[in-house]
C-alpha cells in the first residue's frame, strides 16, 4: 500500500529550493479533524539544503505507532528519496524540456520582431534541435531577402548611390548629432547643366551612363560619413559635415571633377552648386530650400560654378570666380 493510502495520513509535502518550485504537494482536507500532527524535514545533499519534506497526520492511537521513531525515519528516507527523484526528474525536465523551449521561443520571437542579425546554433539531432535549425535556415534566407529588399528601397537603382528617402534619414541625424554636438552642418546641391539636351541629341542610354559616371567618380572624392544621394533627375545633394570654407571648396573640387571626366562621344558636362551651412534654427528642409536657391543662381549667372548661400540676409554670392 501507497503511504498516503494510510487512513491517517492527512499531508505530503515536497519543495524543492534548487528550483524553487513545488514537487509534491498530497492534501486530503476531509481526513483533516481535531488536532494534527507535523513532521518537517529538510533534505541536504553534499552540505547544501535542496529542499524540505513535510507530512501530516491525525493524533489517534494508531499514529503512535505511525510516528514512532522507527516509522518516522522510514518515511522521511521514503520522502527524501522521492525528493531526489524528483530533483533528477526536474534536472533532465529542465535540460532537455525546458531550456530547449525556451531558446526555440526566443528564437522564433526574434523573427517575428525582424531581429535576424544574430544566428542562432543548435546542436544535437532531437526534435527541439531539428525544428530550431529549421528555424535558423529560415532566419538565413529571411535575412538575406530583408536586407536585399531594406537596400533596395534606400538606392538609387541607376547610380547605385543614396535614394531621396535614405538621404534624408542619413542626413536628418547628421544635423541633429552636429547641432547637439555644436559641429558645422552643410548641403551642397548641384544640378548638371543643360542635361535634357544630352537626353535629347544622344539619347536617354547616353545620359544614364554620364550620372554613374558622375556618382561613380564623385564618390571616389568623398570622405567615408560624407552623405551623397540622388535628389531627382539630374539633381544631387552631400551633406558635410566640415568647416564652411573646407565644404566649398570641396564643392569647387566636384565642379572640376565633373568638368574632367571622360563622356561618352566626346560630350561636355558641367554642373552648377549651390552650398548653404546650417544655422541653430534651420531644418533640412530649410537647408535644402536654401542650396536650392544658391544652385539656380549660379545657373542664372552663368552656370558651371559654385555659389554659396550667405548669412544674414545677404543674396547669394559666387564663392570663386571662374
């Protein structure tokens, strides 16, 4: 017969401090009737409390017998041994149940949430192994595919440089990070010069090759953080993070560049800028409504040339004369 199948065994209580859980817990409420009886053991192995082990009982002549010396240490080596059974039950449970669980959930989580730059590594060949390898091929094929699709949408497809939505986060943190950081911000804008005639006499292929030219070789001259997009068209913008009279004649040295390189069919092109450098109260959206306005000043007085965009309250002005 089970020990709690005695008539007067009340309670059998189990608890384990390694995982602070409970591991046997047997009531039986209706046994429960005048004065009880208790008996609480705490279980050590090699020095160190793993739990405690409790039974209660109904103080009837039968349980002297039941609590003599002798039956109390039967039961306790009883408890302490089904405790340890437990423990090793909840050791492997835990191994091999609960941990794998868990990772595969944090795993599957992480996918969810689009967090799929971190692998996850599996051993073994179980069930929780296998499915979690399925999940980290998935995750592979995931992370490629999102990060083919996430560079796709922020480039320029024809110039392979910064779209307009990728050049206005990068540049928007640029200017915040420079005016948090008390730092020089500028836009430099330029626009090629009589581009729709190139369209025109030698054809739309003709002028996509002249802007990878252009980006290809303007990239060449840049600083690693300096940010370089496609506005639209034949139109483009870098944000510079340098002192103003480094950041025009920066732009004066993409003016030449672009005057230097070799076109297809011999064709001549120049470019007209305009710069602006941020103060404390401009937006991007400011800035670049500014360098928009120093661009088409330097196209009115004669294209081919850079001008800067001056404060406060002065007109534009040429930065070099040419």
């Amino acid at each position: 017969m089970m020990v709690w199948n005695h008539p007067e065994i009340i309670e059998i209580y189990a608890y384990s401090y390694k995982y602070n859980m409970l591991l046997a817990y047997i009531d039986i409420p209706e046994r429960r009737q005048g004065e009880l009886l208790s008996q609480e053991q705490t279980v050590f192995r090699e020095g160190e409390a793993i739990g405690k082990i409790r039974i209660t009982v109904a103080p009837d002549p039968v349980i002297n017998n039941i609590f003599s010396p002798f039956l109390q240490k039967v039961l306790i080596i009883f408890l302490a041994m089904s405790l340890m059974g437990f423990l090793s039950m909840g050791f492997a449970f835990r191994k091999y149940m609960i941990l794998p669980m868990r990772k595969l959930l944090k795993q599957s989580n992480k996918i969810t949430l689009g967090l799929m730059e971190e692998p996850c590594i599996w051993k073994g060949d179980d069930e929780f192994a296998t499915l979690g390898k399925a999940f980290e091929d998935m995750r592979k094929r995931l992370f490629i595919r999102f990060h083919k699709i996430h560079t796709e949408a922020r480039t320029d497809p024809l110039t392979g440089i910064s779209n307009r939505l990728d050049f206005l986060e990068k540049a928007q943190k640029c200017l915040h990070q420079s005016s948090t950081q008390n730092k020089p911000f500028s836009l430099i804008m330029f626009d090629l010069d009589d581009f729709k005639e190139i369209n025109d006499n030698y054809g739309h292929a003709v002028g996509d090759n002249v802007l990878k030219l252009i980006s290809s070789n303007l990239k060449k001259n840049l600083r690693i953080g300096d940010i370089f997009g496609r506005w639209g068209g034949e139109e483009f913008l870098l944000a510079i993070c340098l002192p103003p009279d480094k950041v025009c004649l920066l732009a004066e040295k993409l003016r030449q560049k672009i005057l230097g390189i070799s076109y297809p069919m011999g064709i001549r092109v120049t470019a007209s800028f305009g710069v602006v450098h941020a103060q404390k109260e401009d937006s991007l959206q400011t800035l670049a409504g500014k360098a928009d306005e120093a661009m088409y000043l330097a196209k009115k007085q004669g294209k081919n040339q850079v001008v800067e965009y001056r404060w406060p309250g002065d007109s534009a002005q040429d930065v070099l004369d040419h």
